[in-house]
C-alpha cells in the first residue's frame, strides 16, 4: 500500500514537472512571437515614412538620412534576432529612427504624427527649449529646439561618454565626429560643458569637473589631518564653499530641482524631459 502511494506520488510529481515546462514553454513562445511581431510593427511604420518623406532643406535631407540609417539597422538586426532581448534591440532601433522621421516632417512643417513610445537611451535626458551658441576651441557650436539653417542635425537624446545629452537640433553632430576630428573624449566634452554649463562660462569648464577638482582638493586636505596655520584659509574656504551651495542648492542647480537645472534648462526644459 505504501508503495503504490509513493508511486502515485512521485507520478503526480513527474506531470506536475512536465506541465510546468510545457507551460514555460508556451510562454517563452508566445513571449517571442509578441516581441518580434511588436518590433516588426515599428520597423514597417518606419520604412513607410522613409519611403514617403522627401524635402531639399538640410534638416530635412539629414533628419532621413539618420532615418534610413536605423532602418536599414533594424531590417539587419531582425533578421538575425532569435531572443526576446534581440527583437527588443530591433524595436528600439526602429522607434529611434521614427524619431528622425518625426523630426523631418517638423523640418518639413507638416504634423509630426502621434508620439512615440520613449526611447530607453534617451530617459531623463531633456530636450532643448532655447537656442544656445558657444565657442569651443575656435569653433562655433549651435543648438536650439527647433530646425534652422544653421542647426540642421537633429539627435533624439542619448548619453555622450556618460553625460546626456539632450533632444534638439544641432549644428553639427559633435557627439558622433568628435573622435574622427582628432577632439576625442575631451573635445566632446568641452562642447558639452560649454554648451550646457547653466552660466554659459568658461568651455570645458563645467559643474562636473569643478566639482570632482573641488572634491579631489578636500580629499587631499582632509588625508593631511592637521591644518595648522591654513585652518583661517580653510574656514575661509568652507565660508565660500557655503555661497558656492547656496548657488546650486536653491538656485542654478538646486540638486537638479530649482533654476536652469530645476524647472528651467535642466528640469522640465533643456533637460527635463528630453535627452541630455
């Protein structure tokens, strides 16, 4: 008697194991197909509009040019997409390159269609909602929220070596040509900072590397332990280092809640919703 319990026991366990796999299967299946299907969706919508879309003004010729580019990227990466992770890559290529046909028609003047889904680089980067010019190494750089004959690159939002950047258009495509103009890291940096520096000073020299140079410097103090003579100079220091965060704790920066970092170019404008 007991053994046939056993037996009945350890077959109730085997159709229980085997149910559970053909269930995870199933689900992995149809996980799968909804994945492609969903990326398939976005990538026909976006060869549509490459296909339909046609203008002679340079924002327009290069907001399609970036078009075609993640279109004939996506067609690539669904071909060779066999997990769910893959299809998602393609989607996103796709959407990323509806960005540029959206920004198109706005080159064009026409209705950009319904909003898109976010893009998964381009999350709490911001957007440009006011022009901005600065001089970098003896160039000028431009960007503001709308196409122009001077800003025809448009960029959907996205991180440059860590530091985002926001949605908007630009005058050149510093963040893709930085490298292959011999600027390297540096050089997109020192655009970076000059061009969304909330004060607008000095290229290069942005609240970043201010920052970590002062943190640096208070590091090296704090590891000496005694200041001696300096301990006037020191207090002095932490008296300027007061008014330095009243400026960014409820003014330009305000932790990124208050000023151009706040409600201004960073929170809910350059940067609040956008890209960078």
């Amino acid at each position: 008697m007991k053994l046939l319990l056993v037996v009945v026991l350890v077959a109730l366990v085997a159709a229980a194991v085997l149910w559970w796999r053909r269930e995870s299967a199933a689900r992995a299946a149809r996980e799968l197909a909804d994945a492609r299907a969903e990326a398939q969706r976005w990538y026909e919508r976006l060869g549509g509009q490459v296909m339909n879309l046609h203008g002679d003004e340079p924002a327009v010729r290069q907001a399609l040019v970036d078009a075609g580019e993640r279109y004939n990227a996506a067609g690539s990466q669904l071909e060779q997409a066999r997990t769910v992770h893959q299809f998602r890559l393609a989607r996103e290529t796709a959407l990323e390159g509806l960005t540029y046909t959206r920004a198109a028609r706005v080159a064009l003047g026409i209705d950009p269609g319904p909003d898109l889904p976010p893009l998964a680089a381009a999350a709490g980067t911001g957007q440009l909602t006011r022009e901005r010019q600065v001089q970098v190494q003896g160039q000028t750089f431009k960007a503001g929220p709308q196409p122009g004959r001077d800003t025809p690159y448009y960029y959907p939002g996205g991180r440059f070596q860590g530091r985002p950047v926001p949605a908007g258009w630009y005058s050149t495509p510093w963040w893709k040509t930085a490298l292959g103009a011999g600027a390297g890291v540096l050089g997109g940096m020192l655009i970076a900072d000059a061009l969304f520096s909330p004060a607008f000073a000095d290229p290069g020299y942005g609240y970043d590397a201010g920052y970590q140079e002062g943190f640096s410097d208070g590091a090296d103090q704090g590891d000496q332990g005694d200041y001696g003579d300096q301990g006037g100079d020191y207090g002095g220091d932490q008296a300027q280092a007061a008014d330095f965060g009243g400026d960014y704790g409820g003014g330009d920066y305000g932790g990124f809640g208050g000023g151009d970092f706040g409600g201004g170019d960073f929170g809910g404008g350059d940067f609040g919703g956008g890209d960078f």
